[in-house]
C-alpha cells in the first residue's frame, strides 16, 4: 500500500447550472505519475483549481495527507506542499526568469516579508534559482526577460516557478499546450527528471505523452470520473476509446 | 570529522553566482554614480538660486508625493487616483495642531502626519485593496472626495474652504525659523526630509518584500499561486506610500504656513500622477525627472503663455504617451543605450 498524498472526496464545483465537476473521489499516492486525460471543457481545469484552493468547491473535501484542506486558501496550501502550473501562462512577463524564480523561492523560505535587506544579500535564495534553471536547462534565459522568451521556453518557466517552492504535490495543467511538436520533448524530458518523491497530477491531450510518462491514468468525462487504471488498461478500455481515444485520433 | 581524508573542492562551489544574471540581481541595489546627481544638484541649487529656494522646496514636496505613489502605483501596481487623501490628511494633521495650538514642533508634527495617513491608508486599504482596475480607481477617488468633504464641513476645526491661515510653526531644533520671506529653513529641512524617505523607500523596493510586490504588479494570480499573502502585502504596501505622502502633506503644510481644501483635491491628485508617468513610474527616479519638468514647464509656460501654458503641456503629455511608455527617464535610458552603450561596444 503506498501512501495516499492527496484525495478528494465526493468534490463538486457548479457554475450556475453548470456542474463543472460532479462528485469526484480521487487519490494521488505519494511518488505518483499520475495523467488525468478527458475531451474538452470536461472539467480538468477546473478539478486542478479545487485541489490547488485557486476556486473554492462548492461541496465535498480535498484532504491533503489527511488533512482537511477544504477551507484552506490558496497561499496556505502552497505552504502545506500543493503547487501548480497553469494551462495559459501566468508568469511575471515583465521580470527577467531568475527573478521569477527567485519570487517564488523567497515565497517559500520566507524571505519575502522582509523588507530591510535588499534582495541581492540573499544569495541563498539566488543560487538556489540558478541551480534549478541549470536543471531545467534554462540558465543561458536566466537573465532574459520572460516577454522576451520564446514561448515553449515560457512553458518551462511556468513548471520553474512551481518546482521552487519544493512542492509534494505538483499539479501540472497540459504543460506542453501550445508548444510547437519539435519543441515539446524538452519539457516532457524535464518533467521526467523531477524528484521521484513528488506526487505528480498532470492533464495532458497527447496520448504518447500520457503512456510514456503516467503509471496511472483518470479519464474525466462531462465533470464526472469515468474511468481510472493503468494506461494499459485504459487504452484497452473500450467505452474510453469510444469517448475520448477516438476524438482524439480523429483530431 | 576527518576533513583532511577527503579534500574538498573550493568553496567556488555556487557557481550559479558567477553568472551574469545573477551578477545583475546581487548589485541591482548598489548605488551608481549617478544617483548622487540629484542631492548634488539640490545642493547646488541652494548656493546658486537663493531667490528660488521657495520654488525648489515645492519641488522637493512634489517630489516626494510622487515617490509616495511610485510605490503603490510603480512597484504594486495599485490603480489609484485618490492620492492626494494622504497627502490631505498629512496637511491638516500638522494644520490643526498647529493652528489650535496643540503641537507646532516640526519634526514630531510630521510623524504625526505619517501616523494620520497611514491609519487611513490601512483603513481605506483594508475594504479598496479587494477590488482592481476601474473599480479600484473610482474607490480611491471617492476616498479622496469624502476625505474633502469631511474637512468643508468641519468648517468649526479646518475653517472650511478658507482653509487654516498663517500657522504658527515652531523653530526647528528650536532654532531655525520658518522664515516665509527667507526659505533657506524650508529648504533644507525639506531636502533632509526627502533624503530620509527616499532612502527608506529605496530600500523597501530593492528588498525582498519590494520583489514580491512587483511581483504582484505583473501577475497577482500567479502571486496567490505561489503561497503569497497578496492582500496583506497591497494593504502594507498602501498604508507605507499613505504615511509617506502624508510626511509630503505635512511638509506642504509647515512650509506654506497655510493649509486648504487644495490639499485634497482631485486636482492634485491628478497632477502628482501626470508627474509620475511623465517622469516614469516604478523606477524612483522618474518622481525626481516628472516633477522637475513639470514644475519647470509649468512655471516658465506660465510665465510665456500665461493663458495657455497647459496646452503646452498637453503637448508633451501625449508625445510622452504615445513615444515614451517607461516616462522621460525611460526615453532617456533608450537614447543612452543607443548612442553610448552600443557605440561603446563595436
Ligand atoms: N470560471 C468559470 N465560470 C463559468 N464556467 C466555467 C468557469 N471555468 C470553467 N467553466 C466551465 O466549466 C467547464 C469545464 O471547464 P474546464 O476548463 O475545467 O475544462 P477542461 O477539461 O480543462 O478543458 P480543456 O481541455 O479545454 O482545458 C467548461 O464548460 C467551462 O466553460
Ligand atoms: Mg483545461
């Protein structure tokens, strides 16, 4: 039995009519590579809010190692190990990448609060950004601009300012959405490198992406859970074929 | 531990430092040559232009008002066009202790008018700061017009829209009059005023908090996303540049010896924010570049088209809006790179 990180029980978010996300029960063990698949407007985005506090559910709970996080915000699960990307970019555009990153690791070491020293003295905070923008292969951007920044290079800042706050818990919204094919596989390689330890929730639309790097896949439906297995199970899994794997190949 | 079995490499060990961006963020906050030019010409000014001493300490007011809000507006990014609340609750604090005769030592009457502005800024702060955008700005100015309306009609205390004449100020240290006929006091009291607080906030934007409150200026989701406390940084932020504009009121006050409903007028609120985008916002010095050119257009437009000084004005404005998005000092950073940077590199 592997230990559970992250679970959500009975999760429902409407707007208005809409039922967005309808009574969700979903575990994400520790260490997971887990894909969370399903055609658009399905409701994955809006899943990956409630789990990460960025919108509050409107019934149900998230429990993070067990703890109820449900009326938790935002800021306070960040500190209790959940982090995120976003499908579109939100990054700071005017800011130069290290110092994205550095915005993010002196959130999290609590630096930021402080307001008498001046940013340089931390070198701490400084040389941790740049070791993991080396990781990322994104040192030689380090002093660019993030405007300035080819996009699928944004992508990879995106997933830079998540990893600085050391997270448990990455949630990862299609990453990879609007960079060119050729480009993509930097991103997934640096997806793959990432601590094993990390329970990782990713969406993703392509489905080589999603078997090479999931061990478990969630298919969302309409809102609601629809199926979840290994990838083997799940491409074999004839009503998925039918809804989404067939959508898929036809696009 | 046996350090001598295993030698260890160099301590060179964060090589990461030695890159040239992260070069650019550990001496972003070193002072350049450069930035002794303004206290320098400052001083200059008193020894060359004793007859204009009166001028140039309006300037300084100014300077500091705008800096006020280059804080909130530069660097976090508040939307606001009710500045000159602050500015107001600063005047009318050393105003009525002043003219009731309650409290007239310069120095404690302007911490007081720090105190007085920061408590509004944290309490307007605490209900605006929710909001954004157009929303936000029309909030702060009807913060601003209420602010006025309540000192029309304390008419009893503030005198009304006569405002409080003649305040008695007491010497500074004891010793330096506020002499109206001979600003020399005004002055100098006024530049070391600007001095302390510039070098406060300069400080506080080079500091980590000033990071994230950039940070916050280019993207608040992603700051909530990263475990940030967005609204308890705006409102800090806020009540800061409140205190700072209300040390900007204060000296306004003491300087003139009058205090009036001018103080917290759209009017002024207005102007302080034209200076701030003419000079260019979120970089300090743009404060110092706005008000001087303002002031200087403004008084020798004045002097040649007295009645359409401010068409000139207009003018510039839009030539600034149209070609100089970062402010004079924006323009100013592009032709420096291009005729000395580059020619210095080929
Ligand atoms: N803030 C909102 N207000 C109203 N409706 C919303 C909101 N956010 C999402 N929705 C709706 O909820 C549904 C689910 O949207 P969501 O973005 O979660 O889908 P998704 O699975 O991420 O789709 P995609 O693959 O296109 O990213 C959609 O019908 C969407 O229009
Ligand atoms: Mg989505």
């Amino acid at each position: 039995m592997t230990e559970i990180r992250l679970e959500t029980r009975a999760l429902r978010r409407h707007f208005g009519a809409l039922v967005a996300v309808q009574e969700i029960d979903f575990k994400l063990a520790a260490g997971a590579r887990h894909a969370l698949i399903g055609p658009n407007g399905a409701g994955k985005t809006t899943f990956i809010n409630l789990l990460s506090g960025a919108l509050p559910a409107s019934r149900g709970r998230v429990l993070l190692k067990g703890n109820d996080v449900t009326d938790k915000t935002q800021a306070e699960r960040v500190k209790l190990g959940i982090a995120r990307t976003f499908q579109i970019n939100r990054l700071f555009r005017g800011l130069s990448v290290l110092e994205n990153v550095c915005i993010s690791i002196a959130e999290r070491v609590g630096a930021a609060p402080s307001m008498f020293y001046p940013v340089g003295r931390r070198t701490d905070v400084i040389d941790e950004a740049m070791h993991l923008l080396d990781v990322l292969k994104l040192a030689s951007n380090a002093a660019h601009r993030v405007s300035e920044l080819p996009y699928g290079r944004q992508r990879l800042v995106e997933i830079a300012i998540a990893i600085g706050l050391k997270p448990e818990v990455l949630l990862l919204d299609e990453p990879a959405a609007g960079v060119p094919s050729t480009e993509s596989h930097i991103i997934l390689d640096a997806i793959e490198r990432l601590p094993e330890h990390i329970a990782i929730l990713i969406i993703e639309h392509d489905m080589d992406v999603v078997f090479r790097f999931a061990k478990r896949v969630t298919v969302m439906v309409g809102g609601a859970l629809f199926a979840e297995g290994t990838p083997r199970e799940i491409e074999a899994n004839p009503q998925v074929r039918a809804v989404y794997l067939g959508q898929a190949s036809r696009g | 531990m046996s350090t001598e079995a295993v030698p260890l490499p160099p301590v060179a060990a964060t090589p990461g430092l030695d890159q040239p961006a992260a070069r650019v963020l550990m001496w972003r906050h070193h002072l350049r040559w450069w930035e002794a030019l303004p206290w320098l010409a400052a001083v200059a000014f008193y020894f060359i232009f004793p007859d204009y001493l009166g001028f140039a300490t309006a300037l300084l007011v100014t300077i500091l008002f705008a800096l006020s809000l280059d804080l909130a507006l530069g660097y976090a990014g508040i939307i606001t066009l009710g500045h000159a609340a602050f500015f107001g609750a600063g005047a009318y604090t050393v105003g009525l202790l002043a003219f009731h005769g309650i409290w007239t030592e310069p120095i404690t009457s302007l911490a007081l008018a720090a105190l007085a502005a920061a408590v509004i800024g944290f309490a307007s702060g605490v209900v605006l700061l929710r909001t954004q955008g157009l929303t936000l700005l029309m909030l702060t100015l009807c913060t601003m017009a209420l602010l006025q309306e309540a000192a029309n009609m304390a008419h009893d205390y503030t005198g009304g829209f006569d405002g409080l004449p003649s305040l008695d100020i007491a010497p500074l240290f004891g010793f330096f009059e506020f002499n109206p006929l001979y600003a020399d006091t005004q002055y100098l009291y006024t530049l070391a005023i600007l001095l302390v607080c510039f070098i406060f906030i300069r400080t506080l934007v080079y500091s980590p908090f000033g990071q994230s409150l950039t940070g916050i200026r280019e993207n608040p989701l992603r700051m909530h996303a990263v475990g940030a406390p967005v609204r308890r940084r705006l409102i800090i932020c806020y009540t800061i540049s409140g205190a700072i504009a209300g040390v900007a009121g204060g000296l306004w006050a003491q300087t003139n010896a009058y205090v009036n409903l001018s103080a917290l007028d759209l009017d002024r609120a207005a102007t302080v924010l034209i200076i701030l985008i003419l000079g260019g916002y979120g970089r300090l010095y743009g404060a110092f570049v706005g008000a001087a050119a303002y002031l200087a257009l403004e008084h020798f437009l004045a002097r040649i088209y007295p009645t359409a000084w401010q068409l000139g004005l207009g003018l510039l404005l839009v030539i600034v809006a149209l070609y100089a998005r970062n402010g004079l000092l924006g323009l100013g950073e592009v032709l420096w790179q291009r005729y000395f940077v580059r020619r210095a590199a080929t």
